[in-house]
C-alpha cells in the first residue's frame, strides 16, 4: 500500500528540502516507486533536480485547483516522479480557502495514484499554513528535519501540537515517524541542541544527526541528491540508514 510521508517543520533553511530528495532518492534506489511532491512555492525542491520553476508552465497548482490531472503535470526525473512547483503555487493559498473540503484536496489527489507508487514524499514550505496542513491530511507520517543551533528547538512545540491536532480532526493516521537532527557540527551548541531536544521528546523517534558538510551544497550544484552525489559519503549513509528505518515502518503499517 502506498505511504505518503510529508517532511515538515516552519522554520526555513533547516534541511526539509534536503531531506526530502535524500530519503526519496534512497527509497527510489532500492527499487520502490517515488512520487516527490514539492508543496513550498519557492520551488527549491524542483529546483534541486534541475528545473527551472519560472520556465514550468504546469505544476501542482494546476492539480490542486483541479485544472490538470497528476498524469499532465508529473515529470520523470531519473528513477522519481516530481509534481513540480512553482511562485503559482502561493496563489493556492487563498484561492483553495473557500473551497469545501480544503484541507483535503491533496489527499484526495494523491488517492487517484495509490496503485502506482510505493511511497510519496512531500516537501512542504516553511510555514504551517493550509498547503502544509494538506500535507499532513494526505501523509501516513511526518518526518521533522531539525537544525541543531541555537533557537533550532523554537516553534517544535507549535509544530507538534498542530500535528496533534490534525490527526485528532483530520487524520487519524498522522504518525510522526521521527525527527531528523540536521546541520550538526562538534559545537557545544550543536551538542546542547540534541540533548535538549531528546529530553523534550519522549515518544518520538530522534535519528542519528546528519552532519553539516559542504558536500551538500555540491550536490545542488550538481542537481543531484546527496545520496546520489556522493554515495559511500557520511552524510549519503545517515540518510540510507533513515530510509531503511521508513521502508520498516511501512511494512509495519501495511
Ligand atoms: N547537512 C548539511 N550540510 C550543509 N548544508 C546543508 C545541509 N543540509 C542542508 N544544507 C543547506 O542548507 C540550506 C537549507 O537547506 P534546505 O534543505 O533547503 O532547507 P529547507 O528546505 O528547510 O529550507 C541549503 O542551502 C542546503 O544546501
Ligand atoms: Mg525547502
């Protein structure tokens, strides 16, 4: 059954873009089929694989306003399907605010591809606005990407409570799969961090850190995933070993 994991924090720049190719790019490698869903208007992830968002003329927008179907929109990118996006996706937000059943709209999309895909990751915006709730109502589970530095903790409480509340309202099979420490270094604070947030998680699964190196901004440069980048690397093998974490989880909840 296909499982649609959505990569969430509101915070920007702590790693939910990266994340998300690296986890999709490794589950893909491993023979499943992968549907990326980039939701942030800012368009990084189709950005990260190559696109150029301005030049797209149809994207998850067009999905979501029910003016194309998944079929016209999905682009074959290597071993991925990507629902693209683009600046036209920030218009979703008011446009979709009166519609009935908005914070579904996503999950009943995604509906109409369950038979083709494994799984399907969702790379949200930095914020918790309609977009991002639909992604929670669509998602099995949520992965949080968490930067360890300072004030790197601030807004997880929001984040966790709005997550409880979706799945008490909108979806009763939110899980939250585990967090993601990102960005970690040999810093006292990048050490205080994780101690920190261990202890303000108690039923949470907390990764291994993913560590800060510049083989990730290389491998934007070379629109490929770290996993794919630089394969025998660290950071390649925390993200492999996570992915084989959700390839369990998902025969658990099969
Ligand atoms: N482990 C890492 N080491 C170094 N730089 C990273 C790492 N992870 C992400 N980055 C960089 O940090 C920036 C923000 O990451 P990104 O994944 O785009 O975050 P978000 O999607 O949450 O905004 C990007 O420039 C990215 O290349
Ligand atoms: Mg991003």
């Amino acid at each position: 059954m296909m499982k649609t994991i959505a990569v969430a924090n509101q915070k920007g720049g702590v790693g939910k873009t990266t994340s998300t190719l690296a986890l999709a790019s490794a589950v893909a490698n491993k023979g499943y089929n992968v549907c990326l869903v980039d939701l942030d208007p800012q368009g990084s992830l189709t950005l990260s694989l190559g696109l150029n968002p301005d030049t797209l003329e149809k994207t998850v927008y067009n999905i979501l306003i029910n003016e194309l179907t998944v079929d016209e929109v999905a682009l074959k990118i290597g071993n991925l399907t990507l629902l693209p996006a683009n600046i036209d996706l920030s218009a979703a937000e008011i446009e979709l605010l009166n519609e009935i059943g908005r914070e579904s709209i996503l999950s009943d999309i995604l509906k109409t591809i369950s038979n083709r895909f494994d799984f399907v990751f969702i790379d949200n915006p930095p914020s918790l606005n309609l977009l991002t709730i639909n992604s929670l109502v669509a998602a099995d589970g949520v992965i949080i990407p968490i930067e360890t530095k300072f004030l790197g903790l601030r807004g997880i409480s929001l984040l966790l409570s709005t997550i409880d509340k979706v799945r008490k309202k909108l979806n009763r099979n939110l899980e939250i799969i585990g967090i993601i420490p990102t960005m970690s270094d040999n810093t006292v604070m990048s050490r205080e961090v994780l101690d920190e947030l261990k202890s303000n998680v108690d039923n949470i699964t907390v990764y291994k850190p993913v560590k800060r190196t510049v083989k990730v901004v290389e491998s934007s440069v070379a629109y490929k995933s770290i996993v794919d980048f630089k394969p025998s690397s660290d950071i390649a093998q925390a993200y492999k070993n996570i992915a084989e974490d959700l390839l369990k989880w998902q025969k658990n909840r099969a």
